[in-house]
C-alpha cells in the first residue's frame, strides 16, 4: 500500500467519527491559537519600541546628561559593609554641569558623529496671542533640534545657527498652540508672548519675553514618548540662556551617530573628551542609548512569550494526551477492520502509517485552525494591552509567519508522538487475533 493510500484511509476514518475528531482537534486549536497570540504580542512589544525610537529620533541617537545624584561604584562586599552600618551607596553628583560649548566639542571631536545638539526644558509657561492663552512647556536648543528628534515644521522653517549664535527671539511652536491660540490665522511671522511666574527671596514677579513665529512643528500626537510635545514650543538655547537662566548649562545633549556600530565609539570618545573639558573621568553622566532600550524591550518580550508559552505548551500536552487517548479507542473500535486489512496482506507498515496519518491528519487540521485563530487572538491581547493595561499605547500584534509555520511544525510532531503508541498497538496484531475479537 502505497503513501496515497494511506493518506485516503486515514482521512476517510476521521470521517466516520465527526464528533470525537472535532473535540480532539479543539485542544491544538486552543494551544496553536495561544501559542501564536502570545508570540505576537510579546514580539509586539520590541516593535512599539522600535517604532517610538524612530519618531523621536531613531536608534543612532546617544543622550548625555547627568544626575545630581550618582551611584558610587564600589565591590559586593563593600556596599554590603555600608548597607550594615547604614550608608547610602548614593552621593552627590559633584561633575560639572554640562554646558552649550560640549555639544560643539563634541561635533568637532568625537569620531563617527554626525550631528550635535544641546537641550534644555523648563515648564510652567504661557503663550499668549492676541488675549487667547494656553499652558505650554519651552524647549530650548541649538539648530538641528529637528533632525535629532526627527521632527520637522509642516509649514515654515526651524532657527538656524546664525540665529542661535545671535540669541535671536524666534519661535517654533506645536501644532496645538497654532490651533489653540492662533485658530485660523496664520502664525508665521506673528509675534507672541511667552511668560512665565518667577519667586526670588519672597519677591514674585512675571518673566516675559516677545518671539516671532517662524514655524509650525508637525502634529506628534499625545502617544508614548511624544506625549505633550504638540503643546511646545522651541527657541534658541542661547536665548533661554541669556534672557531667563543667566548660565551656561544644559540639560542634555543628543549625539546622533553615522550609523549604530558607531556608538561604542562615539561614547568612548565623548567620556574622553568630557572629561578633558570638565577635569574628571567621563563616567560621571550618564549615556543613554536607543540600542539600551531595544535590549530591555526584547527582554520584556522574552518573558512574556515564554510565560505565556510555557503555559501554551501545557495545553498542547494536554491536547496531544487526548489525541492518543482517542487513538486508542479508534484502534480498539477498529480491531476487526485492522484484522481483516492484515488478512488481505496488509503489512506492519501500513498499519502503523495508516494511524500515524489519521493522527496527524487531526492535529495539522488543528495546527491550521489554531494559526488562524492565533491572529485574532493575538490583535485582540493587544488591543485589551492598549485599553486596559497601558492606555495609549496603541501596542502592535507582529504575525510571524515562520511562527505559525513552527506552530504546524509542532502540531504535526504532537500526532505523530502521541498517535505512536496507538499505531504500534494496532499494527502488533496478528489477523487471528484481530478477526476473534468482539
């Protein structure tokens, strides 16, 4: 008996029982359909990730700061000794500010660096046009602040160099602040009032300057990373600077490198040459990268699809339990059928393959169904995701066809597996013994 033959037999035999077959097939659809969700949703989490990365500046960027207070670095023991006698391993951070010339340091200096910006922030302002008021945040830098954050004006132009260099009082404002306060009228070359309270020794008073709008910044969305950024609105550093702080220092400064297998080196040369400005190691700020946060993402991930695997892979167990368990009754039900086969010279093989292939026939069945249901399953967890557990998020469902094609994979592994047994058992018997049985 040929391979063909086999196949028809095993097929015709599922239908002789509809109702067992559906029931068996119900457990792999169950564990298939949760084993492709969960991978979905967990490789759902590197992709949004990935996907607010790229809106805010993509995975080149290495951001430079420093916190006011750092962790001193130390051996096991030594923190243990300090958290016996109570000493914070946490001190001040004694480094330097960081300052506008470090950026231009920087850009000048450090190999594999393709722009430089400095950044500075300050909330609790004011746009007024015209009476109409609304709440906003400033945003202070040096030109090219567009390109690192990979946000750009949908009409009018950002600030130049020259313009920074010359404190100039020019503007690029959000979306929402052109909406909101200048309506239907067009900003561009209007004049608005930025103010903001200031305390100093028991005296209150009102910081106000004048800007000219130059440009509009492309609608971000309140989504994510970008959350409040259409409520913005960007100046020259040097005119935040001058006008309001009186110093120097920045916040942070954003380093975009040629390519990601620039950025070991952009690092190590941006502690060096920090150091060398502000007459310490370098490893004082902290430097954050895009690549950092992909990790953690893909460890994220990791943990959800094997959690939520792992308990996929009981249900598939368990389905392939009742896969041969309905084997055995269809060999035990079918035991003259086998006998009378084996008189008419059927062989050992063809017995076996004959339920090896109804077994599988079964669970690929299963295996196809449950991919398909695995899709839905896997778009509606990331909608419940987006809703209930992490509003706004707007978490994607990433379907992997090499997923569902494992997913099958396994399916047909589990009918052959646990369908074994059963096979072997009705290929063990002898025509005689088969043809006397009730």
């Amino acid at each position: 008996m040929n391979l063909f033959e086999c196949i028809i037999l095993g097929i015709s035999s599922l239908r002789r029982n509809p109702l067992r077959s559906s029931l068996t097939i119900l457990g792999i659809i169950v564990g298939v359909g949760s084993v492709v969700s969960m991978v979905s949703v967990g490789d759902g989490s590197r992709a949004m990730v990935l996907r607010e990365i790229e809106r805010t500046g993509g995975t080149k960027i290495v951001e430079i700061y420093r916190d006011e207070w750092d962790k001193q670095s130390g051996t096991l023991s030594r923190a243990a000794g300090e958290a016996v006698r109570g000493k914070s391993r946490w001190r001040r951070n004694r480094a330097e500010h960081l300052e506008t010339d470090d950026a231009y340091a920087l850009l000048s200096n450090a190999r594999g660096v393709a722009n430089v910006i400095a950044e500075d922030d300050m909330g609790g302002w004011s746009v007024n046009y015209k009476g109409r008021t609304k709440e906003s945040r400033i945003v202070a830098s040096t030109a090219g602040y567009d390109r690192s954050h990979n946000w750009y004006p949908s009409i009018g132009r950002f600030f130049k160099e020259d313009e920074v260099e010359s404190a100039s009082s020019v503007a690029v404002i959000g979306s929402k602040i052109a909406e909101e306060v200048f309506l239907n009228e067009d900003p561009i070359g209007k004049e608005i009032k930025a103010s903001r309270p200031s305390y100093w020794r028991g005296f209150s008073g009102l910081y106000e300057v004048r800007l000219k709008v130059i440009g509009v910044m492309e609608e971000k969305g309140d989504a994510m990373d970008t959350t409040g950024w259409d409520d913005r609105f960007i100046i020259p550093i040097t005119t935040l600077q001058e006008r309001f702080k009186g110093r120097q220092d920045v916040e942070r400064i954003r380093v975009e490198a040629v390519n990601v297998d620039n950025i070991p080196q952009v690092i190590s040369d941006a502690k060096n040459i920090l150091g060398r400005i502000h007459n310490n190691t370098g490893e004082e700020y902290n430097y954050w990268t895009a690549t950092e946060e992909l990790a953690t993402a893909n460890k994220v991930g990791f943990v959800m699809k094997a959690l939520m695997g792992g308990i996929a892979g009981i249900a598939l167990i368990v389905a392939g339990i009742g896969v041969m368990n309905i084997m055995l009754v269809s060999v035990t039900d079918r035991t003259r059928e086998i006998g009378l086969r084996k008189a008419l010279g059927a062989t050992f093989n063809d017995i076996i393959t004959q339920f090896l292939i109804e077994a599988s026939v079964l669970t690929i069945t299963g295996g196809v169904l449950g991919s398909i249901l695995g899709v839905f399953m896997g778009k509606g967890t990331a909608a419940l995701i987006s809703r209930f557990v992490w509003e706004g998020s707007d978490w994607p469902s990433v379907i992997s066809l090499f997923t569902m094609f494992i997913a099958l994979v396994i399916s047909v592994a589990i009918g052959v597996f646990f369908g074994l047994y059963p096979a072997h058992k009705a290929a063990k018997l002898t025509p005689v013994e088969a043809l006397r049985s009730d």
